[in-house]
C-alpha cells in the first residue's frame, strides 16, 4: 500500500490535482483575508475612526499623482474607439449618432473601467508594495507591539482615499475622453462639433452619471482594499514584496471586472 | 515578577520550535537568552509581545506595556525620527488624546536625550547609521514608559565600538525604567555587560540557565561549544538546519 501510494504522489495525475488543489486552497485564503480585513475597514470607518492628515496624503496620491496617466489611457482609448467607429457611421448614414454612442460609451463603461486600470498600475501596486516592504522590514510588526491598530493605520486611509478620490478622477478622464472622441471624429470622417455634442447628450441620464459614480466609489474602495491586503500578508523578503504585488494587481483587475459585470446586470439588463 | 513564561510550546509546521520553556524575568533584571541561528530564540520574543500565537503555555506578565526592539530597528521610513518616537503618542488609542503637540514635542526630546541623540527629531532613518538607528528605536521603545523590553539582536551587525555603546545604553534603561528585560544575541560581549542571567536553547528546551559568568567557566558542555565556538560538541548546527 506504501509503495503504491508513493507511486500514486509521483504521477502526474496526482501533481495536477494537488497543484490546483493548493491553487484553490490559496485563492479561497486570500479572499478571506480581504473580506475581514474589509469588514474591519468599514467598522473603524463607521466609527469615525479616520486618520484626516493621512486620508489627505492618500488623497493626494490617489487623485493627483494618479490623474496623468488615467487621463492619457481613457482619452487614447477614446481615440482609437473614434478612429474605429467614427467614418464607418459617417458613411452609413449615422454620423448624428457618432456622439451618442461615444458618450454612452465612455460615461457607462470606458471612462470608469480604463480610469480603474490606470489606478491598478500606478496606485495599486505601489500601495501593495509600500505595505509589503513594511512588513517583510517588521515595520508593521512594530506597530503592532506599540499596540496601534494597523488596519486603522495602513488601510482606513487609503480605502478612504480611493472612494473619495476615484469619482472626480473618472469624472474628469471621461470628460477628457468625450472632448478627445470628438476631436479625432472630426479629424478622421469631418464630422462637425456641432453634429457630435447635439447628439452626446441625448443618450445620457442621470442614470447613467448616478451609476458612474457609484461604480467608482466601489473600485476606489475596493482597489485599496486589494493591494493594501495583498501588501499586509506579504511573506519573505524582496520576492514576498514582488509576489504582492503581483498579486495586488491581478486581484484588483479581476475584481472590478466582476464589479463591473455586477453593476451592467444590475442597473442595464 | 515581570514576566513569567510557563510550559511554553510552539510549532512551525512539523518542527517544534520552542518545546515546553518556562522561565522568569524580575523587574530591573535582564535575562540573556542565547542559541544558534533558528534555535527559536526571536521567536520566544515574538510570543511574549504577541506578534504570534502560542500553541500551549502561558504567558503572564505584569501589568503595563511591552515593548520591543528590533533587530533591524524596524523605523518607519516615511516618517522622520520624532514622528517615529512620537508615533504611539499620537496613534493609540488610550493614547491619542493624552497628550498635546507640545507635551509631545518634550517627550521626543527628552527620550532622544536619554539614548545620546539630541537635536536629530528632524532627520528620517535612511539618513541615520544603524547604531544610531538601533538607538532612534529604544526611544521609540520606551516613550510608553513599559515594564518589561524586549531586545531582539540588539548589537548584530554592528561595530564593536557601536556594540559597546548600545550595550551601555541597555543598561542605563533598565536601571531608568526599572523593566524586566530580555536580550536575543550571539555576542558574548553582549551577554557578559548586559546580562544578570543567560540561558541557552538548543532543540527547542532550556539546555543552561545560569549567570554569564559561570557560562564562561564551561562547565557544561553546551555552553563550552557555544563560547568556544566549536564545531564539535553536543550541537550540530548542520543537521539541525
């Protein structure tokens, strides 16, 4: 029976397994994580128990630092979807609508998910990786003996930060890209600003802006949760800071995805 | 009595770490305690102040705060040096509104003044060499005013002018704080001008307890290896790793 079972952990039927086995095991881990760390989150939130100079900091970080880059994706996301859509609508007959669909576009989906992307890449990762850092050096772990709550410390400020700060942040990038999807409409087919704007607004409800904003409260929010827990539970030196970050991003792209499909069913099916 | 461990176990996985220790620290005294690298000797550390959790055991120690120096300081470095002696002040919560900036400001000072660092509140840790770092966090240690400190590797990877230095300032603490202190180290310099007792882990059990200068006489055979430092003896680090 022995030797059997030590052939059997050799095959690689069993290696595939035990592999997705501990995958799974891993993933239903780090998902445990988050929520607690999360529930903890909103109960120092509603608590009041907010550090103010350092929501500021994060704020700053989340809204400021952040702001180039997201307004450089969504409004060259907005002219490759115009060069792509613009003429074909202009030759069709549906140049009145080029507007439109630009802004519904942009105001239900793109603005808000490209914007979310931006902030993984830039804010996410560098947040997972500032935590991890903390806590391979044992900063966290001194924190803890000078028994200072480090979920009120480390996440209730940036978790902060990303809902209030993701709302303008979306705001403005979709501005920006409706402004940039009727530049390059004129530039590619001709069509005038006039035939664009008239038709921008006739798609767009409060709605629609209402569950724009909701959703970008809800990616700020849970971006910071993410990378703050895949930071927190960082092991190992300069791979275990690597690993959460990696982590960070993954989980933070997968997750607003899923927000996103929720919000979509939700409020447009 | 200060700290009391009792029948204290701990595992990592299936290796046990630390199998059923007990010891006592007094107020004002300093216990040593030594081993080889992985003997669980920070880990005993991390389980009286809490940073992980006991298998089976008990843990008493009187009341008031613990609080623990790191091997590798563990300063905050996004904050500069009196934030960082500051930090408990203003972010605990029993603490938060105690007291004020200014109340602050003198305390920060006067624990600076107490490790030999005047007037460098406004330099961050990057900026600092790591004896001064070390010595940035026993103030950071005791702006609490604990009962018992704790020292994991206190003079590792310094010099032995710097080591001298922070052995002295170990000293003078426990005699101003009157805490019950333990000190992690490989030094015998370390043991000899800090300690009032030593005891040494080997295979996760007390193998000596006594004080550093009957350690020196060798009488027993784990000791004579450890001040020695022979590779012939009863430990064999090879194998334990």
């Amino acid at each position: 029976m022995g030797t059997l079972q030590k052939y059997y952990k050799q095959s690689a039927t069993y290696k595939i397994f035990s592999g997705m086995l501990t995958e799974f095991a891993s993933f239903l881990d780090t998902l445990g994580k988050i929520t607690i760390n999360g529930v903890e989150v909103f109960k120092l939130i509603i608590k009041g128990e907010i550090e103010k100079n350092e929501v500021l900091y994060q704020c700053y970080r989340f809204g400021i630092t952040s702001l180039p880059i997201t307004l450089s994706i969504v409004g060259m996301t907005s002219v490759i979807v115009a060069s792509q859509v613009a003429l074909e609508m202009v030759k069709q007959g549906g140049g009145n609508f080029v507007g439109l669909l630009m802004t519904i576009l942009i105001v239900r989906e793109l603005g808000v998910i490209m914007s979310g992307f931006a902030i993984i890449s830039m804010i996410g990762s560098s947040i997972a990786s500032e935590i991890a850092t903390m806590r391979v050096t044992e900063q966290i772990d001194a924190i803890e003996v000078l028994k200072v709550n480090p979920i009120r410390y480390l996440f209730v400020p940036r978790v902060v930060a990303g809902m209030l700060m993701m709302p303008p942040v979306v705001i403005i990038a979709s501005a920006v890209g409706v402004i940039t999807g009727a530049i390059t409409s004129n530039l590619i087919s001709g069509l005038s600003y006039k035939a664009f704007f008239d038709s921008a607004w006739l798609g767009i409800y409060m709605k629609d802006l209402f569950v724009c904003l909701l959703k970008s409260i809800c990616f700020g929010g849970t971006i910071a949760l993410i990378s703050s827990s895949c930071g927190y539970f960082a092991k190992g030196g300069a791979k275990g800071v690597g690993e959460a970050t990696n982590k960070a991003v993954v989980w933070s792209f997968v997750a607003i995805v899923i927000w996103d499909m929720f919000f979509a069913i939700a409020f447009f099916f | 009595m200060s700290i009391e461990v009792k029948n204290l176990i701990k595992t990592f996985g299936e290796k046990r770490v630390i199998d059923d220790i007990s010891f006592k620290v007094e107020n004002g005294e300093t216990l040593a305690i030594v081993g080889f690298s992985g003997s669980g000797k920070s880990t005993i550390l991390k389980l009286i102040c809490g940073l992980i959790p006991l298998d089976s055991g008990e843990i008493i120690t009187s009341k008031g705060d613990i609080a623990m120096v790191f091997q590798y300081s563990a300063l905050f470095d996004s904050l500069n040096v009196a934030d960082n002696i500051a930090f408990a002040l203003r972010e605990r919560k029993d603490l938060r509104n105690k007291y004020s900036e200014k109340q602050i400001k003198n305390i920060v000072a006067e624990k600076l003044e107490l490790v030999g660092l005047k007037g460098i509140e406004n330099k961050f840790p990057s900026e600092l060499s790591g004896g001064m770092q070390k010595r940035v966090s026993f103030a950071r240690a005791i702006v609490t005013e604990p009962n018992s400190i704790l020292y994991d590797e206190p003079t590792s990877g310094l010099d032995p002018i710097s080591s001298t230095l922070i052995e002295d300032y170990i000293v003078r603490l426990k005699k101003e704080t009157n805490a019950a202190s333990i000190v992690v180290t490989h030094q015998m310099s370390t043991i000899t001008r800090t300690a009032n007792r030593v005891i040494m882990l080997y295979g996760g059990k007390i193998v000596y307890e006594g004080t550093p200068d009957d350690m020196l006489k060798q009488n027993n055979e784990y000791t004579k290896q450890f001040v020695t430092a022979s590779l012939d003896g009863p430990m064999q680090m090879i194998a334990e790793n």
